[in-house]
C-alpha cells in the first residue's frame, strides 16, 4: 500500500493548497471585477474600408454581468453604434462568462470602440425577417432576399435592392464523376433544400441556416448546411458552407464517386448596354483585372475621350449620339465577350480566360500568382459582387461568369474548381499485408509510424466550411470600393479585445499576456515568436496548402530529403497532435497578433472539419496524424476534443463552430464503437456496455470532459446532463485509490461515473495530459472551487508527481514509472508551484523545462540553415531539430510557465 494517503500531498496540506488556489482565482477575479468597459479594436490595427458585418466575442469576469444585461456600443470619439449582442457562455454561478456582438457594415468607422453595459443603439435600418408559411425572406433596408422552401433546387429565390433584381436562383451545384479515369461522365447535382431555419432576426443581424443534400434524380448525396447572415442597412450578405462527404471510394478500384466540382451559382440579370456592362477578378495583392463586356477602348476609331474614360471607370456612357459616329455606327461588328473564367489550379499561378460565346475559343486574357479569390459582373443598372475567402490557399478554386452578353449572366463560385483532377479519397496503399494487429503494430506502426486497420483509412464523414461574401450593388463599384470588398472577403475584419483585457476576465486557464521585463522572459518570448515565425515560413516553402489540407501543419521533417515526411505514416500531416491547436490559441491569446489570430483560424477550420468524422458510426471522433487526414486507423476524442475549438467559437461567436462543439456533447458513447486501446489489450475487453465503457483519464476523459464543460457553459439543451456527468466524473477519477494515476476506469455513459476500483495499480503514459487535459483540468479547478476539493486535490497530486523522484513517486503511489516529455509536463509541476506557493517546485519545474530531454533549450541552435538548389527543390530555410509535436508541447509549457511562475525564472 502507498505510504501517503492519495487525498494529500507530499509538499503542504490540501486545505492548504485549496485555500492557496481559491485566493488565487479570486485575485483574478477581484482584479476584472472593475472591468466592465470593454476597448475594442481591429485585429488587423488599421480601420477597415469596408465589411460585410463582423461578429466577435468578449469575456467577462465571475460575477460581472447577468444573462439579461444589455450592452452598449460607441467609438472612442463617444458616438453611439448599433449593436446585437447574445450571451455565449456563463460561469458556474450564472453570471455572464461570453457575450458576442455584431455591427453591421454601416457602423461608424473608428479605429476602437468601447463596449460597456448600457442600453444598445438601434440601427437607422433594421434587418427584418418576414415568414409566411414556409417561406422566407430577410430585409436589411437596402436588400431584400427570399429563400427557397422544402424541396425546391433553388435556395435563394431572389436578391432584390429596391425594385431592382439584382440576383436570382442562388443555388448550389456539385459535380459527380463515376470513375476517375479520364473522360468518366460527369453528373450534375443540385442542392435539395430540406429545411429552413431563422436563427436570429435582427435587429443588426439576421441568419438563415438551410440544411439539405445535392440531388439527381433518386440519388442524395453531399449533406450540406448553409447560414447566410444579413446585417442592417447593408448591400451584403455572407454565407458560411459546409458540406459533409458521404460518397464511397473503393481503394484499388477506379469506380465510385469522385468529385468533380463544387460550386454556389447566382444568375444576374443584366439589362444595360454591353459597353455598359463589366466583369472584374482580383488579385491578392490588392490588383483587378478589369474590363467591359463590350470594350470600345484599343478601336481603330477612337469613341471618343469621355467615352473612353467613363468606361474604363465603370461608368455609364455618354449617349452613343456623343459618340464619333465612325465607332457608333459600327458597334454591331465589336464583340461582346460573355464567358469568362479565373482558375486557380495550385498555389502559385492562376490564369483568366474568355470568350464570346459557348461554342467559340477561349482566349489568354490575364494571369498572376494568386487570385484574391472576388469578382464582379453587372453594369450600371446593377449587379453582383462574389468571393471566397482562402481562394488560392485552398486551390483547386475557381469563378466562373456565364452569359455576360445576354440578358442574363451566370456566376459561380467553386469551390472546388471543374477543372481540376476529380477529388481522389482512396486510401493510398493496399495494405501491405497488415492483416493482423500483430502486422500492425509491431510491423507498420514500428517502421512508417502508420496504426493502419483495413476499412479505416475511409473519409466517410468529414466536412469543409468555407466562407463567401456577396454584394448587390445598384450599380458597378469603382475600383476602390471593389478592392475593398476584395480584402473584407480574404481577410474579414474582426474586432478583438486586448490580450490584458482578456486575461483579466480569467478564461482559458493559465496564460498571461507577453512581458518581456527581465533577460530571461525576453529570451523565453523571442523564442515563441520565432517558433511560430519558423511555421509561417514552412508552410509557404513547403506549400501546406490545398482544397483539404489548408489549416494543417506536418508532423517531422526529414533531415535527408530536406523535407517534411509527408509521405511517411504518421510523420506527415499533424492533425492536432500533442496540442498544436492549443498552442497557436493561446499564443494568440498573449500577443493579440492578427497572424497568429489566422493562422490558428485556419487551423481550426481544418482540424474541425476534415479530421473529425460528422457521419456515420465514428461521428465525433478524429483521426490520428497521417499521409492522409482519414488514414490511420485511430480513431480518437483526443483529436476531435471541444478544448481545441472553444477559443474560435467565444472569440467570433461563430456558429459553425458551435455545432462542432454540440456534436461532441454524448461523444463517450463513440466508445461503444470503437475501442481505443483495441490492439494493445490482454484483459479480454470488447466494448458492449455502455456502462462500463473502457475510458482512459488522459487523452480519452480529457476530451470528453471538455465537451461536457463547454456544453455547460455554453448552457445548451443538454448543459444540465452535461453538468452531472462532468461532477460523477471528478469525483470518480479523485476516489480511485490512486486518482489520476490509476490511468483507466469504466465509465457509464449514462451518469459519467467510473467505477471505482479496489486496485492500487498505477497506469501512466506520458501522452495522458498533452492532449488538453492539462489546460482543461486547470479551467475545472478554478470552476469548481471548494466544491470538489477531493478532485483539486488528485490534479494537484497528478501535477507534483508526474516528474517526480522515483522515491517521491514511490512513497506517493506504491509505483514508479517513467517521466517522458519531462519539459513538456514542466508546466504541471509549476501548476502545483504556484497553487501551493512551493519554491523549490518552481525550481524543479524551470529545471525540467530548460534540460528536459524534450526542450528546446539551451543548446539548440535557432539560426536558420539556407539550403540552396539543386540540393532542394528551392531554396529553403530549415531548422532541422524542429518536431510539431515538440513545438507544441514546449510552447505551451513555455506560455504556462511564465504565467504560473514567471517570477521565478532562474536569470
């Protein structure tokens, strides 16, 4: 038996350290207590030019806010703004934890505002949603929309401004290709609407979520959900897309379904003269490509200078009465170009094609690098302005323009370009004979670090969300207005608070804004922004980008071949592994970068979608890190875990997001589906019961627990479940004999007890708390308070313990085990420093950190090594020594140190 009871530690009381942790949360909460104006700013710094509507997310400390406080919105200058505002999250006692806010693009431009309890603005125009039966229709005070009803093809009848149509038949449209093989018949698919749901309706911001499946004939396919947000007084509309892959692709065959395009199309009527009539595309770097339909300028007889200039401004012309008869007389032999196409194959070039007609050649009209992923076509009656956000990142992309020439144009958004290679899922190899777990885990896994399973490498189930912008303007846009709604599409503007306002709100667990007052912190910070400064490089030289795979980093680099291992098992894509989520989140959180901010969006978007399954019997489980996202046959909550996405989520308010997060709230009973230790196990275990699941107390509760925690707060339809599983859970894990060393227990799915075993064997696998349950035990600790001492108590022996002395381990437990990742767990042992106030632990833990066999200090050389062709493909800068997973786990040991114990950094 142990020497020491578990319900203590070795180094001061509990009462102590419950007392120690409790006056530490009130001091953070003390110190917010005053911090109910709120500054705000663009996270990009400068005031944008334009928008489409922005929503974003605030915390608030303990005790601040009730749920039914109302908020008040003004520029610094004083001036009242209209603003929506909702609650988001709440703390244990009720009060207010989240609010999210909209302004509508119309809002007074500022470079802050200041939001503060008090009663809203309301806008001039009110965006009003009217229903009639099962039709709907959304009116911002400039445009008006109507949507389609339950099983039409059509999902936004009509775009009106004023009496003007601006766009109609909005619909969706994938492209199926039965066989990969070349010149395979392609099928059309239309989007089914299903349903219609008003999700909020103003005043400042209206939503409208349609749900449906792309349909031919008898065949369903792509489950798809859409929210189109329509903000008062604005000539825009955004849209959120997601769509769930449902197709089936037979590894070694070449039939099944195969993607071929994927696209939202408007049709825009057009009424003006072709010279009155305009298509534009952008580039990235803020260039477009301009022309008219029917282009008078380059003639061989000059119209004229006014004439030409109205043109090239997208002006109506003078009348043709002004016109040098000798070009006015003679306008039905100038032709007027109706087709147009931008594609972006890859991320390095994009091409811009046209002709007059269908039927008749294309023309080399433009090119670039990268597209800015908008365009435009109308003229001066009127017309619309399209884009995609991430255009090139997620290439193949493509728009299209139809028609332009007649009374009627087409334009769509792919995205996923028609012109591209179809969408091959197949599982990349045959299996290599793995048909056993034996082959399996001592053979692939030991060699290309890949845990294949036949039948599990299979996409069945992962989504993308992608984001468009549309503008229905009463007449073409001048160059500038158009280059602004090309960067309010790549990049939407978003307000943000600062990193101290955030901190002092306390969310998030332990973090705390940038400071660089001593050497030794300065050091420790510069090393965090080159490391994140190092990923921004190696995504662009190793072209992290595409349709799929944009958001992700890769796993190991290859110190031969000069590359990462992305064709080597699990070395090759990270797909969260060991916290890589976490860390860019919370360097967000301390720096308030925008770079930081998008890069960790980014990975979200991804993350979130293709490495999590929405369908299907894994639904709500992710998969492992591998050549392909949906590779490896393990299939996880420590990947498709809430605590990677509940940044994103309370900082945008994002509602996409929010279902991630809501289809994770039973995610335990995945366990009956799928056992995670299945191929390493010898106690006869087969998952059956649900309640007696096999459920380990790391990587397996700690995502768990963070589902049941954000359901909680967020107060959804199953909050009060939610909430009595997480509470049987702790209590649970802190009355095994060992607490959170005993490694496993059987949960029921129904109560979220474990039962609780009379064993005092110890179970501990260094990969336990790397997967969020550090950050997410940390938040529970704060929540609960006094109300689970015990559980405070069983982390905080968890945390002393874990890099202990064998003897300390020993005295503790009865056992010992072996303290991998010694660096990355330091940021446990400065938790317990710091809740117990211990010196000498502090020390201990900035030891690990500095000489642990996992850090990245102090012998490592950051200097960037050039490796220059043709050794490499291009030049290259490259930091051999540099693993994802150690990236990770040592930023955020390096983010949590400081915060705990920054102030005893040895100098």
């Amino acid at each position: 038996m142990p020497g020491v009871d578990r319900r203590t530690v070795i180094k001061g009381a509990a009462a102590a350290a419950a007392a120690a942790q409790f006056s530490w949360a009130q001091s953070r909460t003390a110190a917010a207590a005053d911090a109910d104006d709120t500054e705000l700013h663009w996270l990009e710094g400068a005031t944008p030019d334009a928008h489409a509507g922005t929503t974003w997310g605030v915390p608030w400390a303990r005790g601040t806010h009730r749920p039914e406080q109302r908020f008040r919105l003004t520029t610094a200058a004083g001036d009242d703004v209209p603003v929506q505002s909702w609650v988001t999250g709440h703390w244990p006692d009720g009060s207010v934890k989240w609010t999210a806010h909209v302004i509508a693009p119309g809002a007074p431009k500022a470079s802050a505002y200041n939001l503060a309890a008090g009663s809203p603005a309301a806008p001039e125009r009110k965006v009003a949603v009217t229903r009639s039966g099962s039709r709907v229709e959304v009116s911002t005070g400039v445009i008006t929309a109507v949507f389609g009803t339950k099983g039409s093809d059509t999902v936004v009848r009509s775009v009106r401004r004023g009496a003007a149509e601006i766009a109609r038949d909005g619909k969706l449209v994938a492209l199926r290709q039965e066989s990969v093989r070349e010149g395979a018949d392609v099928e059309s698919f239309a989007g089914r609407v299903e349903k219609v749901e008003v999700e909020q309706d103003g005043p400042v911001r209206a939503v409208v979520r349609v749900e449906g499946r792309h349909r031919k004939g008898g065949r369903d396919w792509l489950p798809y959900t859409l929210r189109f947000s329509f903000f008062a007084g604005a000539d825009s509309f955004r849209l959120v897309h997601t769509f769930v892959w449902d197709g089936e692709q037979k590894p070694g065959s070449d039939q099944g379904d195969f993607l071929r395009g994927l696209g939202v199309r408007f049709t825009v009527p057009l009424s003006d003269q072709p010279y009155d009539r305009h298509i534009r595309f952008a580039d990235s770097d803020g260039g477009l490509f301009s022309e008219a339909v029917q282009g008078i300028t380059g003639l061989r007889r000059d119209p004229g200078a006014a004439v030409r200039g109205a043109q090239i401004a997208g002006e109506r012309l003078p009348d043709t009465a002004t016109w040098d008869t000798r070009v006015s007389s003679r306008l039905a032999y100038i032709p007027a170009w109706g087709d147009y196409t931008l594609t972006q194959p890859n991320a390095d070039g994009y091409t811009v094609r046209k002709r007059t007609k269908a039927g008749y050649g294309w023309i080399h009209a433009a090119a670039g690098r990268r597209a800015g992923g908008f365009g435009y076509v109308g003229g001066a009656s009127g017309g619309l302005s399209f884009g995609l956000r991430d255009f090139w990142q997620r290439h193949p992309a493509q728009l299209d323009v139809r028609g332009a020439h007649t009374d009627a144009a087409e334009a769509t958004v792919w995205l996923y370009s028609p012109e591209a290679l179809p969408l091959d899922l197949r599982f990349y190899h045959d299996g290599l004979g793995q048909d056993t777990y034996e082959k399996q885990s001592d053979g692939g896994l030991e060699i290309t670090y890949e845990d294949y399973e036949p039948g599990f490498g299979t996409p069945y189930g992962i989504a993308r969300t992608s984001e468009l912008t549309f503008w229905a303007v009463e007449k073409t846009p001048s160059a500038g207005v158009l280059a602004a709604q090309a960067a309010a599409t790549a990049t939407p503007p978003l307000l943000t608070a600062t990193p101290e306002r955030l901190h002092a709100a306390g969310v998030f667990g332990d973090w705390a804004p940038v400071d660089r007052s001593d050497k030794a912190r300065a050091v420790v910070e510069d090393r965090l922004d080159e490391l994140f400064a190092y990923y921004v490089g190696q995504r662009e030289q190793h072209r992290w980008y595409g349709f799929l795979d944009y958001g992700d980093v890769q796993h190991t680099y290859d110190n031969d071949r000069r590359v990462w291992r992305y064709d080597i098992g699990g070395f090759a894509w990270d797909n969260s592994e060991l916290g890589t989520d976490l860390w860019l989140w919370y360097h967000f959180l301390r720096t308030g970068s925008a770079e930081v901010f998008r890069f960790a969006e980014a990975m979200t978007r991804h993350t979130g979608e293709v490495d999590v399954y929405h369908l299907g019997k894994w639904a709500g489980l992710g998969t492992r890190h591998g050549v392909q996202h949906w590779a490896d046959s393990a299939k996880q909550v420590r990947i498709s875990t809430a605590a990677n996405r509940r940044f994103y989520y309370f900082l945008t308010g994002d509602e996409r997001t929010g279902d991630l997060l809501s289809e994770l709230v039973d995610v335990e009973r995945t366990f009956l589906e799928v056992d995670p230790q299945r191929k390493v196990r010898a106690d006869g275990y087969t998952p059956g019961d649900q309640h007696a699941l096999s459920v380990g107390f790391g990587t397996d509760w700690g995502g768990i627990s963070a589902a049941w925690l954000t359901e909680w707060e967020r107060q959804g339809p199953n909050a009060a479940e939610a909430k009595a599983k997480l509470v049987n859970s702790v209590r649970s894990i802190a009355a095994q004999p060992n607490g959170f060393f005993t490694g496993t227990g059987l949960l029921d799915a129904d109560t979220g007890k474990f039962a609780v075993t009379t064993s005092t064997a110890v179970s501990v696998s260094h990969l336990s708390a790397v997967f969020g349950l550090v950050e997410t035990n940390s938040e529970l600790v704060s929540l609960f308070g006094d109300e689970e001492p015990e559980f405070r108590t069983a982390w905080l022996n968890y945390a002393q313990y874990y890099n202990a002395t064998d003897a300390q381990k020993r005295q503790l437990t009865g056992s010992t085990w072996k303290s991998a990742l010694p660096a990355a767990h330091s940021r446990i042992t400065a938790y317990a420093a710091h809740h117990q106030d211990d010196a000498t632990l502090a020390k201990r833990a900035w030891n690990e950190f500095y000489t642990g066999s996992d850090t990245y200090f102090p012998s490592n050389d950051w200097n960037p090594v050039t490796v220059r062709t043709p050794a490499v493909l291009r030049t290259t800068e490259e930091i051999p020594w540099i693993s994802t997973n150690s990236s990770a786990q040592w930023a955020l040991a390096a983010i949590q140190n400081l915060a705990l114990i920054g102030d005893r950094i040895p100098s």
